[in-house]
C-alpha cells in the first residue's frame, strides 16, 4: 500500500469515527489485526458491538468505495469480528458496518459518505 493511500485511509477512519460519535456510538477499538484480517472501528451503541470497515477514496476514477466489498472481503470481515468475540469472550449482539467515504477537493473533508448498516443482514 502506498504512503498516500495509509494516509487517505487514516483520514477516513478520522471522518467515519467523527461521525460514528456525532451518531451517539462509542469507541472501543481501532485497527485491531486478527487472524483473518484487519478491523478498522469497533464502535458500540446500546450493547451492540459494530465492527466498522472504513473504504475512502480520493475520487470516482477507480470506482465508489463500496465498491472494494467484495464477497471475499465480506466473509474476512466476518470471520474478523468472530476472531475478535472470541478472543475477548465476548457474547453480545454485533453487526459489520460499512462507512464509504469520497474526499473532497481538499483532501481533508469527505464530500460524500455513505454508512451502510448490518451490511451482512
């Protein structure tokens, strides 16, 4: 991964959070690296963990961020935020989230996000 890209995907994961707790959600882990995988947020709301993947892009050229879920990346997000419940012995409601975020003209801003909820369900 370029250093261009961990930044624009460090700044993502900085609006998604920022939003995430404009939402009323809370915080509980970043960037945390399991067996299959990275997950980006691990928010939590009314008892019920979100496992957050973060996809930003500078623009369309390469197509929307949502785009990158794919089903393979799906199932690696799911065996993540599995890893993670059992790893922490944790028995709680949980979803996968996906928060797609295009960054404005000046790199610093989004100028469209879109969170998509339960994306599993």
């Amino acid at each position: 991964m370029s250093q261009h890209n961990r930044i624009l995907g460090k700044i993502g994961e900085d609006i998604a959070l920022a939003t995430a707790i404009k939402k009323g959600y809370q915080l509980v882990d970043r960037n945390v690296r399991t067996a299959a995988g990275e997950i980006d947020l691990i928010l939590e709301q009314t008892g019920t963990l979100i496992f957050t993947e973060v996809k930003t892009r500078s623009g369309e050229r390469f197509g929307y961020p949502e785009e990158a879920i794919t089903p393979a990346k799906l199932r690696r997000m799911i065996l993540s935020a599995e890893y993670y419940l059992r790893q922490n012995k944790q028995a709680v409601p949980w979803r996968i989230d996906v928060v797609a975020i295009i960054m404005g003209q000046d790199g610093r801003h989004a100028a469209d996000l879109q969170w998509m909820e339960n994306v599993t369900a």
